[in-house]
C-alpha cells in the first residue's frame, strides 16, 4: 500500500497534477519543489519495492 501511495503521489508532483499544484501553492511552496518531491518519491518507491519483493 505505502508503495502505491508514494508511486502516485510522485507521479503526480512530476506531472503537476492540478489539485496537487493547489495544494502546493497554498502551503506556499513553489512549483520547482513539486518536482523535487515527485523524483524523491519515486525513487523511494523503487527502493521500496525492490526491498520488499526481495524477501
């Protein structure tokens, strides 16, 4: 579960969704960091999923 919400959430900063980019913008934050945040994200999802399919 964790794994899809990380995957859809970075998808989602990366493309720049535009309830995302509402969200954002109310908490103040500017659009680049959408971008930080989407790669950040979906990268931990495929470190995760790499780890837990391991097992």
């Amino acid at each position: 579960m964790t794994i899809f919400i990380l995957g859809s959430g970075g998808v989602a900063d990366l493309l720049h969704a535009p309830s995302t980019r509402a969200g954002m913008t109310e908490l103040g934050y500017p659009a680049h960091v959408m971008a930080i945040l989407g790669f950040w994200k979906f990268s931990a999802r495929w470190r995760l999923r790499h780890r837990v399919f391991r097992w």
